[in-house]
C-alpha cells in the first residue's frame, strides 16, 4: 500500500487514522509539553510553542484529533495555568494540557539525578564505568521520593483522563521518564477501564549486559513497568532485540518469543516493535518558506560566499560526537590541504536542558577545540569553524538549505531528525555522512556515507569525498534520501502505531 501516495499520506492510513482515532480518547504523556507559558509584566500568562524533535512528532500527532496532554510543569506559569485547551496553528482541532507540579525535590531527584543523567547516559552507554556512576544513599533518595513519586503522580493523572473520557482510551507514554507510569496506571484501574497503552522510547536500548550498571531492584521495576505495556515501540529493529534479551535476562518469570516479538509477563502480553520516528515533512517545507528562514539564509550565504559548506546541527551534549568529527574536519585539512580556505565547517548548537553538570564541562571542550583548529589553520581571510550556540529553528533550517556535506557522527542516537529534516529542505544537493550507530541509518543507509562515529580518519576521508563527489551522484544521493524520508515521515510513525494495535486486536 505505500505505493499509493496522495499529498505525502498512504489512503489506508488516512482512513485508519480517522476510523481509529474517532473511536479513542488520545491520551499523551510526556515530561516535555507542547507549550511553554510565561508571565507578561501585566501578570498575565502567555504561551509559546515548543519545539525539539520529541514535541514536535507528537504536536503533529494532535492535529489529526482533539487530544490530552499531560506533562510536569517547567516554569511558574505553566503551574499557574494549570490546565486547559491550546489552539494549534491552521488547526481546527486544540491540545488540552494538563501541567502537573511535583514538589520541586520530587521532580530535581526525578528528572536530573535518574533520568538525566543515570538513564539517559546508561542507554547511550555513555558512562565511564570505572569512574562513574556512583549509585548512593541520595541516587536511592532520588529514585523513591523523586522518579517512583512523579510516575506515580502521571499514572493518576492517566487514570482521571481515561475514566472521564466517553471513549475507551489510548494512551502514549512517551520516553525513558516514565518507564514505571504503565504498571502504576494498570494497578489503578480496573480490568474493564484499563486503556490501550503504547509507550516509544525515543533512545537507544543497550544489551542486557550494559543493564548490570544498575541495582536489582531499580533494573526490574523499569522491567516490571515497560511490561505492562500493550505495544512497546523502538527506534530500531535492534533496541527491540536488546530489550527482548534484557527482559530474558534480568526478569524471572517473563516468557520471551523473539519470532513474534512478544514477552509475557504477569498473564499480559507486551508486544515488541520497532516504529522509526519521522518529521512532518510539509510543514517542515511550510516552514522553510517562510520570511525569517529566507531572512538567515541570504546572512549564511554571505558568510559562507563562494566556500562549500560542512554543518551539523546537534544538541551541545556528548552523545553527539562533535568533537570528533572538529578532529575529523582538522585531519581532512591536514590530509587534503586543497581544501583550505575553500571550505567552511557550520556548527550549530543547541543548548542542553540545565541541570546535568556534564554538559557545561562539554561546551567548554567544545569551544576549546574550536579555538586550536581555528588557530592552527584559519587566518584573516579564512575562519574553518563557525559555532553558534543558539536555540534558533528558522535559522537552523536555513542552514539545512544550504549544505553540500551534514555531518551526524553521534556516537550512538535514537533517530536524529537533523538527518531527516535536511534531506528534506536541502537545496544544493547535499551529501549526509552518518554514523552507522543512529537510528536514522535504519533507514537512510542506502542514500548515505555510512561512518563508524570513533573513527576520525574514515569521517575525514568521508568529508573529502563528498566534497569532491561528482554532481550526478550527489543529485542520485539526495533524491533517494528525499524519497525514503517522505515515505516514511510522522504520519506514517503513527499509522504504524495505530496498525499495531489494530492487527494485534488489542484496542
């Protein structure tokens, strides 16, 4: 059925989404909102949507139906505002947003002490184990009174939506914040009233043996939990694999059948699959026609002037490899001198949420190495990198528009939508180097230059060849990443969801 594509939608998926969605109370649940309030000098609240990969899947989610949305308040306003209906933009249909306040100890101990980073370090296997983490009196602290408490405080939250709802309910818990939210929510509600729950973890699942960093008892609640789920999605088809093998390995009890993706556990069935999240590629094209992206583009244009452009748009945290691929930048000039001076290197960074103290000790490395290369090589004339740390859309889709080279070298990654989103906006026919440990290489391998992300030399050699790529592959390249994203973009991500359920005859 993919083949038959109307307006970038399959016509069953259109008619799965209207049927399905007509018949559920969607219920969202997330740490991020969709929108961020603030207080004007008057006193009054006034919000702005938020954007960021997470958000913006699920906010395009919404549009397709009236929804629910629950998450923790970020700011005073949003606890001052509470809950009510938000309009989406050329919309007929609103998000109603409900802000939950844990006391602020609860939410510090869940949010920055477990979740970021313990969990979200542990699933990029980021730790240096030797060194760290130190799991103490304060970690256990912080995972009762902090990550037990919040979870517990949204699977209340679930359970008054579903039982006001004149519909049965589908809810999609969203991340590694609320791993322990499904098994709360199936011991709050009774068998007849328990919804339909499907839970995406955006992050990468590591193997079983990764999963021994953390204590018995934590690793089997986060288990116990994800068990009680109805339909358990993943980036990749290997996440769902690793956890298939965790559960086999660290939860007594559970019965595991890799053929037909299934763990069963506690007489419930949670159903393992892989649904690779996309962009919405036309509003991301909307947006990329509009005035303040024109605006950043002609300032980049004069700034890179006749120069080919190397970029990366990345979060400023250290799963994202960037001081790799600055080494692999500076290794390429030192190789292939042709290309001093006629090449620029964009660096693009958005700032990480506060609160975990190893991302500032990151932006300093990063500036550090910025500084040697532009030393070492740049002159008057000739600045090989230009960072921008700036949380700035437009001008990062302007900067899509104009690459010949996107370097996504993570280290490991869930997706990456950068590599999707650029594809898609691209203008120049630009080449995507990708690291083999994305989740986006799934899918976008065969349009790709595939790197191995700790191999510096291979990225250099990989920057000088698609910057000497003749036109015609470049054009080939581009086109086959533009075809497999737009087949493959957000509304697909929720229809694969959605067909889950339906086959599975579970909603």
């Amino acid at each position: 059925m993919k083949d038959e594509i109307v307006n970038g939608i399959r016509p069953d998926c259109e008619a799965l989404r209207t049927d399905f969605l007509s018949q559920h109370a969607l219920i969202i649940a997330a740490n991020w909102g969709p929108v961020i309030f603030e207080r004007d000098e008057d006193g009054s609240l006034h919000f702005q949507h938020v954007a960021g990969g997470l958000v913006t899947a699920l906010t395009s989610v919404c549009h397709y139906t009236d929804a629910t949305w629950i998450t923790c308040a970020q700011t005073e306003a949003d606890a001052a505002w509470g809950e009510g209906h938000i309009p989406l933009p050329e919309s007929g249909h609103s998000i109603q947003v409900q802000f939950l306040s844990p006391e602020a100890s609860a939410y510090e101990g869940y949010a920055n002490v477990i979740a970021n980073p313990l969990l979200w370090f542990l699933q990029h296997s980021m730790w240096d184990v030797p060194r760290a983490p130190v799991i103490n009196r304060a970690t256990w602290r912080a995972w009762e009174d902090g990550y037990i408490a919040v979870n517990r405080l949204f699977a209340e939250a679930i359970a008054h939506q579903v039982r006001a709802a004149d519909r049965p309910g589908l809810v999609m818990l969203q991340d590694y914040h609320l791993y322990l939210t499904p098994r709360f929510l199936r011991e709050k509600l009774r068998r007849r009233e328990r919804p339909t729950v499907l839970h995406f973890i955006h992050i990468p699942w590591p193997g079983p043996e990764y999963w021994r960093i953390l204590p018995p008892a934590m690793r089997r609640l986060i288990l116990e939990g994800l068990c009680a789920v109805d339909v358990l999605g993943f980036q990749t088809e290997e996440d769902g694999l690793n956890f298939i093998r965790t559960c086999e390995s660290h939860l007594p009890r559970a019965s595991v059948n890799y053929k037909r993706g299934r763990i069963w556990y506690r007489n419930h069935a949670t159903h393992v699959r892989d649904f690779p999240i996309s962009i919405d590629v036309a509003t991301l094209r909307q947006e990329a026609e509009s005035p303040e992206v024109a605006w950043h583009r002609s300032e980049i244009e004069a700034m890179v002037g006749d120069q080919q452009l190397i970029l990366r748009v990345d979060r400023s945290e250290p799963s994202k490899n960037i001081i790799r691929g600055f080494r692999a930048f500076e290794e390429m000039l030192e190789l292939h001198p042709e290309h001093r001076g006629r090449v620029r290197f964009l660096a693009i960074l958005v700032p990480s949420p506060p609160g975990v103290h190893q991302y500032p000790n990151y932006m300093d490395e990063l500036m550090a190495a910025t500084g040697r290369i532009n030393a070492s090589y740049g002159d008057s004339q000739w600045e090989p990198i230009r960072l921008l740390v700036s949380d700035d859309y437009p001008r990062s889709i302007a900067a899509l528009q104009c690459y010949d080279v996107l370097l996504v070298n993570a280290i490991v990654d869930g997706m990456n939508l950068v590599a999707k989103e650029g594809p898609i906006v691209n203008q120049r026919n630009g080449v995507l180097i990708l690291s083999e440990r994305a989740g986006a290489r799934q899918q976008l391998e065969s349009g790709a230059i595939v790197i191995s992300p700790c191999d510096v030399y291979a990225t250099a050699e990989a920057l000088h060849q698609t910057l000497v790529m003749p036109t015609e592959e470049r054009r080939r390249r581009a086109e086959r990443l533009r075809w497999l994203v737009e087949r493959e973009d957000i509304t697909d991500w929720l229809c694969r969801q959605l067909e889950a359920v339906s086959e599975l005859n579970i909603g």
